[in-house]
C-alpha cells in the first residue's frame, strides 16, 4: 500500500497552534512551574493538556500526537493542520544549555522534512538561564507570562 504524503500546512496554522499554546500557556502559568518543580518528565503532562484545550478550544481541529512524518521512524509531538509540531520542556535539574541542545536536537529532526512543508520547534522554560539559551535559537522573542510573581517563557524556531 502507497503511503500517502502529508500535506504541508500553511503559515496560518501554524500561528494558530501558537496562539493555543500561548493561550494555553497564560491559563495555566500556576500550574507549569509546578509541574516544572515536580522534575522531570512534566513535557509529555504538556502535550496531553494542549491536545485537550485545542479539541475543546476547536472540535474540528485536525491535530494528533505522536504521529510519524520523519525518516526513520522518528516521530513528532504534535501534527496540527498539516504543520508538524516538536515541543521541548526545561527539566529542573537542567542547566540552560542542557535545555537548549535538546531544542537543537528538534530543530535537527524537523531539517528532514520535505522542501516547503511547515514546522514548529518550540521550547517552554521556566527559568532566565534557559531563556536567554533559547533565545539564541529562536527566531522571535520571547514572550513571557507572568502570573502571581511567577514567568513562563517561550520561544518558537518556523521553519519553511
């Protein structure tokens, strides 16, 4: 049986995916730094609570997780809207270039994508060290969400 291509998405969805995130991210600030402080492992709690909020936020979204579209058998976090999705989350006990190299890493695995598909690598951080690493690599700044004291920053590479 024939593999049917993917498509490729479009500069539009993926500015959507990043306005849920972002919306995501502002409602749920209290509760990332504490996942963050629970150590690691609190990226895939990320992944299941921003596939929840995009299906209740738009039923019809075409989203899911885990899906193949790499060589080799790799697969990526998210495929929304035909736009593939890598979201890396900063560990506790990671310093800040530890955290940067793993969003290197997913900047590495979206190259094999086809000319012309979209990609997002995203990476989500708590703390200033990890920031100013990640902005280093990403294409925009960081736009922070501060609530009751506590900030949680993003950063988003696009590729094309």
């Amino acid at each position: 049986m024939k593999k049917k291509k993917r498509p490729s998405g479009s500069r539009e969805a993926a500015e959507a995916f990043v306005r849920h995130l972002s919306g995501w991210l502002r409602a749920n600030a209290d509760r990332v730094r504490l996942a963050y402080e629970s150590g690691s492992g609190w990226e895939v709690w990320l992944h299941v609570e921003l596939f929840l909020y995009i299906k209740e936020q738009s039923p019809a979204a075409d989203i899911s997780r885990e899906t193949g579209g790499y060589k080799e058998g790799l697969r990526a976090d998210y495929f929304f809207e035909g736009v593939t999705v890598e979201i890396k989350t900063e560990g506790e006990n990671q310093t800040g270039k530890a955290f940067a190299n793993g969003v290197w890493k997913d900047m590495g695995k979206v190259e094999s994508l086809s000319s012309g598909d979209y990609a997002l690598v995203i990476g989500v951080c708590c703390t200033d060290a990890a920031r100013d690493e990640l902005q280093d690599l990403t294409t925009s700044q960081l736009p922070p969400f501060t609530k009751n004291g506590q900030t949680v920053y993003y950063g988003w590479s696009a590729t094309e």
